[in-house]
C-alpha cells in the first residue's frame, strides 16, 4: 500500500464520519399525493423532535412514535390546517420540547442556557485545577 493511497483512503473515511448521508425515514406509504401538501409535512417534520430519539426530527427517525407524530402531521394538513395551526397542536399535545427549536421562556430557559452552564463549571474547574498544580509547584519550590 502506497502512503499517497493510505492518505486518501483516511481523507475518505474521515468525510463519511465527518459528514454523515441524510436519510429520511419516511415510508412511501405516509407521503401525500399533493406534492404541496407533502412538501409542506416535510418542512414541519423537520423542526419536530423525535420523542423517542431526542436528537432527531421527526422526519429522520425511524421510532414508531415518530411516525405516528408524521401521520398526525399530514392529517393535520389534509384537514386544512396552516403549518402555524399544527405547530401548536402538536404543541398542546407534547409541550415545548417537541420543538427542534423551542421558544426562549421561563420553561425553557434550561434547554438554553443549559450547555453555556456546563461549560462556564468546567472553565472553574480547570481553572481551580491549574491554580492549585501552580501552588503545589511553589510550595515543593520553597521546601527544597
């Protein structure tokens, strides 16, 4: 094996990692004949969190609930409904954090503020951490 051959063998590997494929769970059996209509269930299945899954949309996942909320999705438009309209139904249903993207409010202030927290307890850590090496250092300085 060539180094050239190894070196683009791991480029490639690396991009499958780095950039994996976008697959759509949904079955061909839920897509509407109204390409509308099933454009529109895809665009709001896609800022609709999978409750099962957690990271994933609705459209993404392949969990049975996820699917019942892409059924409930497309009912919803079939009977009218605006994309606003099923947002807040699905809303009503399962509360903020079936949103990909929940509002910031009272509630929901954790969701946001939540990683900048952890983040700012371990920037204090490390810094404490390195504080006390550096008072050990001194202290095994001045004892010798």
């Amino acid at each position: 094996m060539t180094p050239a051959f190894f070196r683009s063998s791991c480029l490639v590997i690396a991009l499958l990692i780095l950039f994996p494929f976008n697959t759509n769970a949904v079955d061909p059996s839920e897509i509407l004949g109204n390409a509308t209509l099933e454009k529109r269930a895809r665009h709001i299945s896609k800022d609709l969190r999978c409750l099962v899954c957690q990271n994933q949309s609705i459209d993404d996942s392949d969990a049975p609930l996820a699917r019942d909320l892409r059924l409930l999705v497309r009912e919803r438009l079939i009977q009218g409904d605006t994309d606003n309209e099923v947002f807040d139904y699905v809303v009503s249903r399962y509360g903020d954090f079936v949103l990909l993207r929940p509002p910031v409010k009272a509630v929901t202030a954790i969701l946001w503020l939540g990683p900048a927290i952890f983040v700012l307890i371990g920037f204090i850590g490390l810094l404490r951490y390195f504080r006390r090496q550096s008072k050990d250092e001194n202290a095994e300085d001045q004892n010798t």
